[in-house]
C-alpha cells in the first residue's frame, strides 16, 4: 500500500507541473471533460458501487479533506462526501495506532512444543479442564501459567472449564475429614455399596471396601479400619463430616468419638456441605466408573484400588495448587533445550481408561 501510494503522490505531482503550464481555459476544459467522463461511468455502472484500492482511499482523502462541507457536495464525484471524510478519518486512526505501537516486544510465544502438548493431553482426555492440564504440566515439571493454558485452548476451539473453589473448607481443611457411600451396579444388575474417606489438608482418598450389603457390623469394621489407617499415617482429623445416611449406625460415631474425631452432620438434602467429598465421587465416577464395565465385586475393588494410586501419586488437585496429595510437584525444567525437545510417555493403567505421562528414560 506503501508503494502504491507514494506512486500516486509522485505521478500526481507531475501532473500539478503539466497544469502549471496550461491556461484558465484549457484547465477549465479538462475539467468539464473530467466530469463527463465521471458521469458516464456512474451510468455505465448504475447502482454497482466502484471499489477503491486503499491506497487510493488515502490519497484521495487527503486530497479533498480540506475542502468545506457545501463545497465537496458540489463536486463530481464517485462517493459521497461524508464516505470521504470517513477515510480520511481511518487513515488518521491507522496513523496514530501505528505511532502507538509500543516499541519493546511482549510477553514471548509459547514454545510450539508445549502448546503441542497441551493440545494432545485435551484430545487424549476430552474431559480435562485447563487447570487439570496445567496440573498434569507442573507434575512433568513444565513450567507455564494457567492462562497460558486457557489461551491455547481457546484458540483451538477448546472451551476450557470452569474454575472452582472453597475458602472456607481450605482455611479448615487440616482438621476435617469427609466420607461418604456411592453406589454402582455390575453387569449382572448386582448394586454394590462403596465406602471412601477423604482428607481435606492434601485431598488423599482412602477407599476401605465395597458391600452389596453395607450392614451395621460391616459399616463398624470399616470406622475401626479407618481410625487405624489415621494413626499408622499420623493424621490428626478432628471433624468428620458425613450424611444423615441410615447406613451409618451409631457405633461409627462412638467409633470415631473414641480416636478424638467429632462426627458433624450435613443439612438434609444440603451436598454442598460436603461438597469435596460429592466432587470426589464425581470425579470417581467420570474418570473410573462411567468408563468401566463392572463384572462383580472383586473387579470392582482391582479397579478402584487402582484408581486410589492413581489419584493419590499421580493425579494433581487443583485444591492443593496442583500438586498431588502423596508427592509434591518436582522442580520446574528452566532448560531452554530440554523445553525444546519434551519427550514425554504415557503409560496407561485399567486398560488405557487412565494415563500418566512421564518423561521418557
């Protein structure tokens, strides 16, 4: 446009020296010519509109932009005067945002090969949100923000998801427990009961069993299982927040009362009150079971069992900045090199339905 432009300044001006040398007369002749010549061209085109080049929008802007109002209306001309003006007010707008442009580069783009990554750890997992991404990048030690994250999704048409949280529970979370019952139903139509413990200080899940029949004196063994777990781990929980469930006979609080742990009921149809425990079953449930086929009770235990590893070594929370609730996050790589050239395996656990990436040997 540049070129074009000083083309037409220069060729114009030779033609200001031509009409230097020409009288009042012939200059008002090629004037009339001119016209003419502009109102057979507005006949032939009839209601066609003429597309101006945006060189020619400039130079003929800054041409005529002096001229008042009632004078330019009365000119011949292929636009209206008010669509001049408009370009002479945009060549003014390009100008000063040209002027503007801040001298000193931004923030540098993303390496090409973490933002591979990150579309391949989405299109291996669509039900990954972009903190779970950004997570799983801290445990393989690749260091970006997690709007760096969001950004690559949202230019690959990816709607990241939402981002959730709780003050209140994370102020408390060293002292409070959470449990809860979930049900699932195996091939044969057989409903089983299962019964998991979570920690609020590092997000460690503990799954102590799963009954077709979760009576009294199943539920009680399951409290001393649990209270022993607590001591061999030197956890020091002193609330346990769990349902008004039927199933929870009163020998479980006793139980718990014993080892100095103070069972607090939730209100009545109020899951937002143990609101990480039912984000946790959600997550068991996506994650595990809604991609599971279920054959009978011992299956069931070998693949929660697996999935508590999963969750408890590999998988990073986004309660705990991300790191995993039995292994912090590792050193962030600050080689340039090595950010480069990011070799990274998955390794697949349940038959694919879980993978963990790790760098390759």
């Amino acid at each position: 446009m540049l070129l074009r432009l000083a083309y037409l300044g220069v060729t114009n001006a030779f033609a200001m020296l031509r009409l230097l040398s020409m009288s009042d007369r012939e200059r008002e002749v090629e004037i009339l010519a001119l016209r003419h010549q502009i109102a057979v061209l507005e006949r032939q085109l009839g209601k066609k509109r003429v597309r101006f080049a945006p060189s020619d929008r400039a130079f003929l802007a800054a041409l005529v932009h002096r001229l008042p109002r009632d004078v330019l209306r009365r000119v011949r001309r292929l636009v209206r005067p008010d669509t001049v003006l408009r370009w002479h007010r945009d060549l003014l707008a390009r100008r000063h945002a040209a002027k503007s442009r801040p001298r000193l580069p931004g923030r540098p783009r993303t390496v090409h090969s973490i933002r591979a990554l990150v579309l391949r750890l989405t299109r291996e997992n669509p039900s990954w949100g972009y903190r779970r991404v950004h997570g799983e990048l801290l445990v393989l030690g690749v260091k970006v923000a997690a709007s760096t994250v969001w950004e690559i999704l949202k230019e690959a048409g990816i709607d990241p998801a939402p981002e959730r949280s709780s003050a209140f529970l994370r102020s408390q979370a060293d002292a409070l427990l959470a449990c809860d019952f979930f049900e699932t139903v195996t091939l044969s139509g057989v409903r089983l009961y299962v019964f998991a413990v979570i920690e609020h200080a590092n997000r460690r899940v503990r799954i102590l069993g799963a009954t077709a029949h979760p009576s009294a004196t199943w539920v009680v063994q399951v409290a001393k299982n649990l209270v022993m777990d607590l001591e061999d781990a030197g956890c020091r929980a002193r609330f346990m927040i769990r349902d008004r469930d039927g199933k929870f006979p009163e020998l479980f609080d006793s139980i718990l009362k014993d080892a100095g742990i103070e069972v607090v009921l939730s209100g009545v149809r109020m899951p937002r009150m143990n609101s990480i425990m039912e984000r946790w079953v959600q997550t068991c449930r996506r994650e595990l079971l809604d991609r599971t086929l279920i054959w009978n009770q011992r299956h069931l235990l070998h693949a929660l069992r697996e999935f508590e590893r999963f969750y408890n070594r590999h998988r990073p929370h986004q309660g705990i900045a991300n790191a995993r609730p039995l292994q912090p996050l590792p050193a962030a790589i600050t080689d340039p090199g090595q950010i480069a050239r990011l070799g990274i395996r998955r390794r697949e656990r349940l038959g694919g339905i879980l993978h963990e990436y790790q760098h390759a040997a």
